[in-house]
C-alpha cells in the first residue's frame, strides 16, 4: 500500500481569526473556500481549516471542543532565513514558543503558535 499525504484539516474554534492568521500574517493563498472549510496552497499538502462545530454538524465527527491548549502534533513551514521569519511574526503579535535554534543535523528551527494553540514550526530545509 502507498499512501500519499494529500492535506492536513485543522479544526479551529475562532473561523476569523484563524483565517486571519493563516491568509493574512502567514501569507498563504486560498485554494477553495465552502464556508467555514478553507484550502490554503501550501505546496504538495494542502492545509486545511474548518470550525469545529461544523465538522460536528455536516460531517458527523465527535469533535470536542477546545477546553484547554493540548498538542500532540505540529504542522512546519520551510524558510530560507527562520530568524528574519521569527522576527516578521513577533512584530505581528504572534506568540513565539521557541526561539529559533540550530540543531544538531544543521537545522535551524523556531516554533509559533496559530490563534487555537496549534504549534508551527518554522525551520529550514534538511538536505
């Protein structure tokens, strides 16, 4: 079996704000847009929003609702300079959760937050 990652759906509990966040301080474009369920283009995977309660009411998921910030996965960005990055987003208010660092492969990487708490990580390409 092959399996090919086509797209990543957050559910997010503030539509505005997070659309905001992706199109407007991010800089990504819209692919398609059905109410509350945006594509961003963001190359081979598309990322992907849509309201919690929307999921809940028209695909049937069991979706809870945000009660606290939990994350067990992160979503990344490749940047040619992630300090320069770190630095555009901070002046835009975004929360910076860790400052850009080089790792021992050679990889610089930094982590930001979206509106909902979901961790993007902002790196450079592994080669």
């Amino acid at each position: 079996m092959k399996l090919t990652m086509k797209y990543i759906i957050l559910y997010v509990n503030d539509f505005e704000k997070t659309m905001s966040f992706y199109k407007d301080i991010l800089g990504l474009q819209i692919k398609m847009q059905q109410d509350t369920y945006v594509e961003f283009d963001t190359g081979v995977t598309t990322l992907s929003i849509n309201t919690r309660k929307s999921v809940k009411e028209e695909i049937g998921l069991d979706v809870p609702e945000l009660t606290s910030s939990t994350q067990t996965f992160e979503i990344a960005f490749v940047v040619e300079d992630v300090s320069a990055t770190i630095e555009k987003l901070r002046e835009q208010g975004v929360p910076i959760i860790k400052e850009p660092a080089t790792k021992p492969w050679g990889q610089t990487v930094a982590y930001v937050a979206d509106p909902d708490g979901h961790f993007i990580e902002i790196c450079t390409l592994v080669e």
